[in-house]
C-alpha cells in the first residue's frame, strides 16, 4: 500500500484523528478554568484534535479524485453534575488538486449559558513520498475582554506518518500538540501533548491505537493517556468504527494558593459515514467520556459533506 493510497483513504484518516482527539480531550478540557461560571471546556472535536472529525478524511482516492471537499454540521454536548450543554457548528472546506499539498480552512463557533465564541484555523496535508506524509495546523480565537474562554487562545499541530518498508498497511504516527489560553485575571495557561501510535490497514479494515504523553501548564503537571479504535468499509458506500479512550487528567487549579488536581477519565466514540449521492453523504458521532468525581458527557455531532 502506498502513501497515496493511504492519504485516499478518508476514514482511515477520520479514525487517526478521532484517536488523537481522545488522547487529548481531557488536558484541553482542564485548561480552561476561566470559563463561564468556572465550567471547565467539554473539549470538541475542532478544540482536541489536528482537525476535526471528517475534516482528516478529505482526499478522495486516485480514481475518483475530487479536488473540493466541503462539510457542515453541528454539535451537541450535554454534562452532568451542573456543568451544563454546550452546543455549536463548523464548517471547513479542503482543496486536493495540488501534488504535494492538501490545504483546508475551518471555522467553528460554541455556545454555553449565553456566551459563544468561534475559533479559525487552517493547515495542509504534505505529501513529501511514498513512505511518508505529514499534517501540519494552526487555529487561534481572539482574547474576549471578559477573559471567558470557549477556546485555546492559539493551537497549533505536527504530525508524521511513516509507511514500515516490507510490512504491508503498517503505518507509524507521531504528533506534537502545543496551545495557549491567555487570562489577565487568573495567568496564562496552555498544554503539551505528543502522541504515538500506529494503523494496520487489512483489506476493508483499518485498526489504530496510540499512547499520549501530556504536559498541562502552569506547573508544568505530567499525565499519560491511551486510545485504540477500529474502522470498516468502503469509499462511495459507508464507513463505521469506534474506539475506547482512558487516562489520568492532571494539571494546576489556579486560585490564591494553587493547587494539583488528578482525574481518571475513561470514554468511548462510534462514527457512521454513510453516501447519500455519488459526492455526497453524512456523517454522525456519538462521544462518551466519564471524567471520574467530576462529571459524564455524552455528545452528538452531525454533518453533510460534498466533494465536487
């Protein structure tokens, strides 16, 4: 299987990112200790990840080679424990008609109890050979004056992949993470994630798995996190796959005397992509994450793609 083949294949692609998102959900999630009544950020997909889900999977394959990938949709977060719904929409778009580069654009905007703030970002897909590609992105969201923050303030993104030579459909991965959330009340903030991990294409399947090594900031507070997941099916028809996620969530509550705080979370997704037309179709998800003594989330997304 070649590089190119690898890059065509757009759930594949959906599954890496929906791994690493997992992997660095709950470290998103703690930073945000300035937010709306003190809740701390339920961490969506444009928030925890290269790009969000469905906005990894936009190069078609060789022979169907679509050069503009559009997607739309929304997103539903409910928390228990008083911590309230967050709800909001995306939308990107993704150019694939150049040779080595992938170029995409995204914009999404969250809401909760009243308050809503959007985040910008854009990358590309580099296709440097045959044994290798690698995505690189940036997002950012302006300073409210209200120091309320939905959003990293900045965020931006690394990853490789790495064809093994003589092991057919063994691709390794690794990716560098790094965001920044400003506060003139409480201090700056931010983390680190690197990630690594590995995809075994076989046939119509794609298995994924990876361990995340995280740094919260301030106080530099070290966690580790794991994450494996699966993908089945057929570009043009469908695509379905889940996975599991747990890990230990740690970082410095600030306040007058700081002090570190340390989570276990588990979580699980499940996403359908299904084609409606020959270039277009939808996508839904469903997300659970138990971050343990603090709250449950459940989360529903759904969007419509077109490749034309």
């Amino acid at each position: 299987m070649t590089i190119q083949a690898i890059l065509g294949n757009q759930a594949a692609l959906r599954l890496l990112t929906a791994l690493v998102a997992a992997a660095g959900l709950s470290l998103c999630l703690a930073q945000n200790t300035s937010g709306v009544s003190g809740n701390p950020e339920p961490a969506t997909a444009d928030t925890a990840t290269i790009t969000s889900p469905g906005k990894a999977e936009i190069q078609p394959a060789a022979n169907e080679q679509k050069n503009v990938h559009l997607e739309v949709g929304g997103f539903f977060n409910g928390l228990t424990n008083n911590y309230g719904s967050w709800q909001g929409g995306s939308a990107s778009l993704t150019y694939g008609g150049l040779k080595h580069f992938t170029p995409f654009g995204s914009v999404s905007v969250q809401n909760h109890e009243g308050v809503s703030q959007g985040i910008y970002g854009g990358g590309t897909y580099i296709n440097v050979n045959r044994w290798f590609y690698s995505i690189v992105g940036v997002s950012g969201t302006p300073q409210r004056a209200n120091n309320i923050a939905l959003y990293p303030n900045l965020r931006w993104d690394v990853a490789g992949m790495f064809k093994v030579p003589k092991v057919n459909g063994l691709v390794l991965s690794t990716a560098l993470t790094e965001f920044y959330s400003r506060n003139k009340v409480l201090g700056d903030g931010g983390g680190q994630m690197i990630t690594v991990g590995a995809m075994y294409y076989y046939k119509k399947a794609v298995f994924s798995g990876g361990i995340s090594f995280n740094t919260a900031r301030p106080g530099d507070i070290p966690s580790k996190s794991g994450q494996a997941g699966f993908m089945y099916g057929e570009r043009g028809k469908y695509y379905l796959g889940g996975g599991i996620s747990g890990g230990r969530v740690a970082y410095q509550l600030i306040s007058t005397t700081p002090f570190d705080v340390r989570f276990n979370s588990v979580g699980t997704f499940f996403f359908v992509q299904r084609w409606i037309g020959r270039n277009w179709g939808v996508i839904t998800r469903y997300d659970y994450q138990n971050l343990m003594e603090a709250y449950q989330r459940n989360a529903i997304t759904g969007s419509v793609f077109f490749d034309f």
